[in-house]
C-alpha cells in the first residue's frame, strides 16, 4: 500500500510511479509544500484512492507502470480512473516516454500538464502550486450551471426545469467531463429541496466492502474498526437530495438494498435490525451504458428501470457548435481575472481548429486546455500551429489534419492554414526564381525529405511510428529513404535521413 508523509496541513500530492528512487526523490522535494502519498502500481493507487475519505488535490502519474512499464497504456487507464472516482483532482503526467502523441493522449484523458523525465523539482514543484492556486470549476449561473446556446443544451435545461420538483428518482447519463455533476446540482437548486442537504457519493470511488456502510451507515461493532455508529448518506441527506455518482461502479450484491430504498425508503444500518426510513431524492450519474451492463450481468433491469423513472442524457462537447467557444470566453475569463492578466486571443487559424477538434474529454479537456494556453500565452494571439500541441490528432478531421499541419513552402517558416495560401506562396517563389532555374521535382524532393525527417524527430527515430505519422506503411517509408538516398539527395543528406 502506499506510504504517507507525516504531515497534516498541507495539500495532498499522490505520486505514482515504479521506480522507488524517483518516488523518494520527489517525495524529499516536495515534501516541505505536500503531503505526500506514493504508489507504485495502478492497482495500488486505485486501492490506496478508495481507503481515503477524500482525494488528494493533485496527482503526479507516470505513464509506464507495470506490468508495462515500457508502454504508456497502464498509465492511461490509471489517469482515467482516478478522474472517474475524483473528477476535480489534477493530474500532472511525468514520464520518461516524452513522446508528444503520449503527452497529447493524456491530455485529452483528463491531465493538465505533461512533464518529461528529468525534471527539475523547483519548476515542477512551481507547477503544482500554480495549479491549486486556479479555483474550481464555478457555476456559471446560479440556477442552471450549463453554459452553452446550442439547442441540445437548451433541451437539458427544459428537462432540468421539468423534472425538478418531481420525487422520482433521475438518471443522468453522458460521457465523462461532459457535466453531468452540473446537471445534478442544478436539478436539485430548481427544486423545492433547494435549501435542504445536497450530497454526492461517487461510486467508484469507495472500496466495494466500505459502500454499504456509506450508503446506509453502520452500528458500533457491526465490523472491524467500527468503534461506533455513524449514519450514512442515506440518512445524512434527509429530505433533500442525494447524487449517486458513477451508479454503473455499484457491486451487484448491493443493488437489491439500492432498490428497496427506491421502493419504499425502507433501509437497515449494517450490524442493525432497526428499519429507517429516507425522504431523499435521488439522482444517478453515469458514463457507462447500462443498458450493456444489463446485458453483461453487471447491472439489474429492475434496478435500472426505478432509476431512470426521468433521464436525463448530458449531451457531449463535439454536438455543441459554437458552445465551444462560449466555454472558452468563459473559462478564459475567469482565469485572467483570477491571476489578473491579460487574456489570449484565437486568430483565425486556430480559431477554425477549435471548432473542429472533438474535445473527447469534454468540458475537462476544455477547461485544462485553456489552463494552458492561459499560463503559456497570456495576452497573446495564439496560431494554428500552437493550438494544435494542445490537441490529440486521432481527434480531429482528416482534412483539418492536413491542413493545420501543412507548412509554406521556404522562405516563409509558418504554417497556413488554407490552400490559397500556400497557392500564393509558391507563385511569389516562382516569380522570384530567375527563369529556368526553378526545378519542381528538386523542389518536392526536399518537400519529401522534410516531411520524413519531422515524422522520425516526432517519433523519436521509430520508423513504424513515423510511418504511421506520415500515412504510409513502413516497407514504403523505408523504399521512400532509399530512394532519396539513392537518387536525389546528396551523399550528406542521405545520411542524416537513416
């Protein structure tokens, strides 16, 4: 299990990684600002997660744990699952595999920021600091906290108002950092319970054996470590409102005892025979088809058909239009105005590129993009070709792959972002070039040789990696090289191609 740091009053820091040496390196650095807790393994983090009664603020997560640790996947899934038991927790990935595409990926997962190995622990300890001085995320509206003018966002808010001030239990569904928490609070601030407790269990966040006992609280004695009676949130939510977060996480022998309180409201303490009674409304969230779990066993039809009495389905950020722009005027807002700067401007390149990207981290990955851009460009206009560092590639359209990725051609050095520039550039190159010494083969070899030599920098000299970045297979790529070293290319350039 993961070891602790002595300390009390500070924030709390989880480090996970494998390697002991790094782990107490970083531990000795940080330990004078954080409380600091180490893990070596995603399973003994997610162990050490579910024993707390709350979450540490910050994470620093290595990509290459076992049993992988020469691949980034274990790192992936670690990051998000820590979001889906602590969606506010901030996670800074710290790795040894400084590839951007891993760096882009965990982003897009939910990571604020990427730090390749080594790092120098005055600036990283700089960066976690900055990162819990920016306020939560804030309601943008007292009443309905979902921004946005699209018409799917104005159907969740007529579904919000509606269902209200209905007792029935409601299920709200969507994918993960798309709102849903937003969407329960703001049922529950339309409601006539609207001044009574508001409480949120998040599912997956509580190991299986401790759930029952939150839920529905416990006598003294009833087990190990009870030494005595506590009630649970059923209890402590009294006639207002409870949020059961990630509802698809609830073990399968406790969704019976679920039911027969959304039956009848009837539910024992463990280690009691005593019957209570809850006045509680609840809401269920979750990012999981219940519907496949259902089929999978995972999940009880009957359990499933009480809960979505009203459904709510949280609509994801690429359905949103211009919302994506409406969250980015927001969320830049308050950032510049907490640590009062100036704040960044989109041209129009980028601007066109933000709405193209899918955001498959939704309003999370919003957010943390533009915690980037805040720190990164404060009082600057952002192009293109910056923008799309912050972006996974796999989200983006093809089309707009290509073109926020294709350069002038020299002397310019920038990057257009639309055909007629690039159709400019070259007719500016072939007035420029005395007549008869321009040569278009010469010229798209050296075209070729660029693009090959900045997918193998980007892949760090793997050629199927390059291959892939590049669109082709690996047996082209390397008749590619040969060719150009063959042929085309000096005996010099030749060489810096292998």
């Amino acid at each position: 299990m993961p070891e602790t740091a002595n300390t009390t009053d500070k924030p709390s820091l989880l480090i996970v990684d494998d390697d002991p040496l790094i782990a107490d390196t970083l531990d000795y650095f940080l330990r004078e600002d954080f409380r600091i807790s180490t893990a070596g393994s995603r399973p003994e983090a997610i162990a050490w997660l579910q024993s707390q009664a709350a979450p540490p603020a910050l994470a620093l997560v290595d990509l290459g744990l076992p049993p992988t640790p020469h691949r980034p996947q274990e790192g992936f899934t670690l990051i998000t699952e820590l979001l889906a038991r602590a969606p506010k927790m901030r996670i800074v990935v710290l790795s040894g595999q400084n590839d951007s595409a891993n760096a882009r990926h965990a982003r897009s997962l939910g990571a604020v920021e990427f730090v390749a190995k080594p790092a120098a622990p005055r600036q990283l300890r700089e960066l976690l600091l900055r990162l819990l001085d920016i306020a939560p995320e804030q309601d943008a509206d007292a009443d309905l906290p979902l921004l946005g003018d699209s018409p799917p966002i104005y159907k969740v808010r007529a579904q919000l108002r509606q269902y209200a001030d209905s007792p029935f239990p409601v299920l709200i569904e969507g994918e993960s950092g798309s709102g849903k928490e937003l969407a329960a609070a703001s049922l529950h601030k339309l409601s006539v319970r609207k001044g009574r407790p508001y409480l949120t269990l998040n599912c997956a966040a509580i190991a299986p054996t401790l759930i029952e006992s939150a839920l529905f609280g416990h006598a003294k004695g009833a087990f190990t470590g009870a030494s005595s009676a506590r009630p649970g949130y059923f209890e402590e939510a009294a006639d207002g409102t409870l949020l059961l977060d990630e509802i698809g996480e609830l073990p399968l022998e406790l969704q019976p005892k679920l039911l027969r309180v959304l039956e009848n409201g009837g539910f024992q303490r463990v280690g009691e025979t005593q019957q209570r009674q809850s006045q509680a409304r609840v809401i269920a969230a979750t990012n999981r088809d219940l519907k496949q779990e259902i089929r999978a066993g995972r999940f009880r039809p009957d359990l499933y058909h009480r809960l979505s009495v009203f459904t709510v389905t949280v609509p994801p950020l690429r359905e949103l239009g211009e919302d994506r722009l409406r969250l980015l005027d927001y969320f830049r807002s308050q950032i510049a105005a907490q640590f009062n700067q100036a704040t960044f401007t989109l041209g129009p390149g980028a601007e066109r590129l933000w709405m193209a990207y899918e955001f498959p981290g939704n309003v999370r990955e919003l957010r943390n993009i533009v915690i980037r851009l805040a720190t990164r460009y404060a009082g600057q206009t952002i192009a293109a070709e910056d923008l799309m560092e912050e972006f996974d590639p796999g989200n983006l359209p093809e089309p707009v792959q290509a073109t926020a990725s294709t350069p002038t051609m020299p002397p310019t050095g920038k990057v257009r972002d639309n055909r007629e520039a690039l159709i400019e550039s070259a007719r500016s190159q072939l007035i420029a070039a005395p007549e008869g010494s321009f040569s278009l083969d010469a010229t798209l070899m050296r075209w070729e040789d660029a693009y090959i030599e900045a997918a193998r920098r980007q892949a760090n000299g793997n050629i199927s990696q390059a291959a892939r970045l590049l669109g082709i297979n690996r047996t082209t790529l390397y008749n590619r090289l040969d060719t150009l070293a063959r042929e085309r290319l000096p005996a010099s350039d030749a060489e810096k191609l292998r």
